[in-house]
C-alpha cells in the first residue's frame, strides 16, 4: 500500500518510518488523511489507478538482457500499427451519423 500512494499522489510531509508504523497499527491520524485524499478526488485516482498498470516502469533484471531470444526481439515500435496506415475514405454504412 505504501508504494502505491504516490501513484495516488499522496504525499506525506514527515518521517517515512513514522508513517509506515501509524498505518500499520492503524492511528487515526494517518488514516483518515488518506481517505479524505482518495475519496475526494475519486474520479481523477479511479483513473490514474487503472493506468497505472500500464504506465509505471518495469524492472528488469540485467541477467535477461544476456539472453539473445530477449535481447534480439522485435522493436517494440513493431508492435504497434503503421502510422501510415490510413482510415476507410466514408464511415461505416450501418453507422448513423446525424
């Protein structure tokens, strides 16, 4: 939970070891600050939780880097689709446009 609430941007002004202990034994005065900052912004942080998934950095070992089906892989920009691929010229005909 605690590497989380920076995704969340929760930001906690004083001791990081003080912090930890209050939420593990649950001190109200570390809790409910967090609540009011998840539940009064929760459209914003229902958002960035889920891209967040997607979105935070990956940690690779440099031990997979030495692998050569890893480090010979497609580009990851191989992955994605042409940006010279173009749309069709009119919508589609069961589309209703008004």
């Amino acid at each position: 939970m605690l590497g989380f609430l920076p995704i969340l941007l929760y930001n906690y002004e004083g001791e990081v070891e003080t912090f930890k202990q209050g939420i593990a034994n649950g001190d109200k005065d570390m809790i409910y600050p967090i609540l009011k900052h998840l539940l009064s912004k929760l459209p914003e942080l229902r958002k960035r939780a889920y891209l967040s998934r997607f979105l935070t950095a990956i940690e690779v070992p440099e031990e997979m880097f030495a692998d050569p089906e890893v480090s010979s892989g497609p580009p990851i920009l191989s992955w994605f689709p042409s940006p010279t691929l173009q749309s069709p010229p009119h919508p589609c005909p069961y589309s209703r446009v008004y």
